[in-house]
C-alpha cells in the first residue's frame, strides 16, 4: 500500500521531494502505525460493506475498522457479525485493501468471525479492543492470540483507552499502569493504542462541540496527556489521534479557524470555502495539535475526512532537512547548530527521537518538494474525493 496512490506519475514528481514508500503488511510495527493514517470507521452493518472498504482505498484511506461495538444497535449484533463475516470473505486475495481491522463488542468475537470466514480470515489485519481495561483487556489479548494461530498470520491489536476509570482522577494513573503491563506480554502485535474521546468525554456527561478542538475540554484533554505519558512515550506504543465526528457545518457560533493567507498565495479560495462548508478547518486545528501532542493518524468517520489528516501528514521539506541535520550532527558528537533554512536552532541530542519519528512519517507519506504547501497537497487529494 503507499499513500497518495491516487497521484499519477507527474503529480507526484511536482508534490514531492521524497514520494511516499509501498509499505508490505508484514512491516514493522512502528512504521506500519504510521501508514493507518486516517482510520475510517464502518459500521459491520453497511449493506455493500465489501464494496465500501474498496471504495475507502480508492480514495486513499490505508486503513478501516469494521465497527461492531458502539456503531451497532444492540439488537443486530448477530446479523452484523455474520454479514461482516460473508462480506469480508469476498475481498480474499485482492491486492487494492487498505489494513483492515474489526472492532469487536466481546472476547469471543474473534475466534467466531475466524471460524465464519475459514481460510478468507486473513483478510483482516487486526483487531480494535474497545473500553480496554485492566479488568477484562486479559481476556481480549487472549482471545486475539488464539485466533492468530487459526488464521495462520500476525494479528494486530489495537486497545481502546476509554473506561471512567482512565476519566477518574484516582484511578488514572494506576490503571494505566496496569494496561501497559497487560501490552508488554503482546508487544509484538499492539501497533497503536487508539483514544476513545467520545466515551471519556461522555463519563462527565460531556461532547466535543464542533468550534472546539479535543484539547480545549480540558478534562479529556488530561486524561490525552496521561495516555501519551504512560503508553506513548519513547520506547512504548503509537498513540492514534482522537476521532473527529462532524463533517457539515451548520451555522458558525465562532470564527472559522482556517487562516486565509495560504490559500490567497496559492490562490485556491475556492478550496478554503470548501474546507469551511464540510467543518473541516476544525479537523485540520486538531490534527496539528495531535501532532504537536504525541499522536499519530486520526480516527475519522467520513471520507472527506481521510486527504486532510493524510495531506497534513506530508513531511515538509523543512522539517527534512531540520531531521537530517539533526541526526548528522548527533553522528558527529552532537551540538547545536542553525537549520538550513536559517530561521530555527537545531540541537543534536534533545532533538534526536524526534528527528527519528519524522523520518518515519517521511518514509510513508513523503517528503514535499520546497516550494510545495499543504493547500497543494489538499488540493491534489481532494481531486479524488466528492467534497
């Protein structure tokens, strides 16, 4: 899979400097938690579900979770189950998937769905734990080891950190503690915790409102931070970015967010008001706060949403250069020194991990040429989507 795929040959060599990798499923595990990028979430339900995972990769999604958790009424539980099985099965040996996951509602879903599917199991790529805990996440990476030796394949994992007692001020800590003992004994198949920001914003009774980014609501915001701190630092696990719910703006209570100076350089207007229409200036806010954060990807749940997190994922020319000046200097004995485009310091050893995380986000969505933006880069991708 490589992203931007979608580019012919003479877009890619104007966009970038450093076109993005094909990345193989079978990569390692933190260059493949890069390559989800935007996750698009599909209720189990969907009637064409097989079509619509095909079509998401069309668009450039790479990876999709097939939802039977939260997106499924109660009541169809065992219809989606089943349908997900019977759909799925189809895709078996087609080369054009993005990674495909299963967001499980019980500990007995997996070994279920494998034994539906027979030999077509190897279609999905892994499994999304949801409200995992300290309590009942045993039972889930369990179950999920099991089901690998059925399949016959690696099966990836990805706990959902969503539980009140993640939300609780003196539980936190504890129970973060605990979940990542539980990860350590499967490190070799959790490729990235991923953050329930609905649920934990509804222990309080709480909802994101559309003008506000994650970390204006301080209190999911908190609990993002002691995710990272636990989970997410050096030497632990990916952390995804929260999910982004609203894809059409009604009236505005606030400012739109999307500056208009990039866009009247690049002259693309016209696309900005395309951005504001679909409530995506608050998308793009978050993704960058994300970054800026510790995290990684998105979760998304509209496929208007996917160019943006992906186009903003795009590693600028500069901050190439600020990677490999960085990383040479610290081969060289360290140091501070003046980036090559003469407005920052660079220092050799606390700039280090950073520059090494860059360069995998390099690796899978390219670096952009000098004098490319990320309108241009939102602009070529949005030609593929029906915003």
């Amino acid at each position: 899979m490589r992203q931007f795929h979608f580019l012919d040959k003479a877009d890619r060599a104007q966009l970038f400097h450093m076109p993005p990798a094909e990345i193989d499923r079978d990569a390692p595990l933190d260059l493949l938690a890069h390559a989800l990028g935007a996750t698009l979430y599909i209720p189990a339900t969907r009637e064409k579900l097989a079509k619509d995972v095909r079509k998401v990769a069309k668009q450039g999604a790479t990876s999709c979770v097939v939802c039977l958790e939260d997106a499924i009424p109660d009541g169809s539980v065992e219809f989606a189950v089943n349908h997900l099985a019977e759909q799925l099965a189809t895709l078996r040996g087609r080369d054009d998937l993005p990674l495909i996951f299963v967001r499980v509602r019980s500990a007995d879903q997996p070994a279920r769905i494998a034994g539906l599917m027979g030999e077509a199991a190897d279609v999905i790529d892994g499994f999304v734990l949801p409200k995992f805990s300290t309590a009942h996440g045993a039972e889930f990476l369990d179950a999920v080891t099991e089901c690998e030796s059925t399949v016959g394949r690696r099966l990836m994992i990805m706990p959902v950190i969503e539980t009140p007692e993640v939300m609780y001020r003196e539980t936190r800590i504890d129970e973060l503690l605990g979940q990542r003992a539980l990860l350590a004994k499967h490190a070799e198949r959790v490729l990235a915790v991923r953050i329930g920001a609905t649920d934990m914003a509804s222990v309080f009774a709480l909802r994101r409102p559309r003008d506000l980014t994650i970390y204006d609501v301080r209190l999911v915001a908190g609990a993002v931070a002691d995710v990272v701190n636990v989970l997410g630092r050096p030497g632990g696990h990916a952390v995804t970015g929260p999910v982004w719910e609203y894809f059409t703006a009604p009236d505005r209570l606030f400012k739109p967010q999307l500056r208009e100076t990039p866009f009247s350089q690049a002259d693309d207007r016209d696309l900005r008001a395309r951005l504001l229409a679909r409530d995506l200036d608050g998308l793009i806010r978050e993704v960058l706060l994300d970054r800026a954060n510790g995290l990684i990807g998105k979760t998304v749940i509209h496929p208007t949403h996917v160019p943006v997190v992906h186009a903003l994922s795009v590693v600028s020319h500069e901050e190439h250069d600020d990677a490999l000046g960085v990383l040479s200097a610290k081969e060289g004995g360290g140091g501070v020194a003046r980036s090559s485009y003469r407005n920052k310091m660079n220092e050799a050893n606390p700039h280090q991990a950073w520059a090494q995380q860059l360069l995998l986000r390099a690796q899978v969505f390219g670096v952009a040429a000098p004098d490319v933006t990320f309108v241009d880069l939102l602009a070529a991708a949005f030609e593929e989507t029906t915003l």
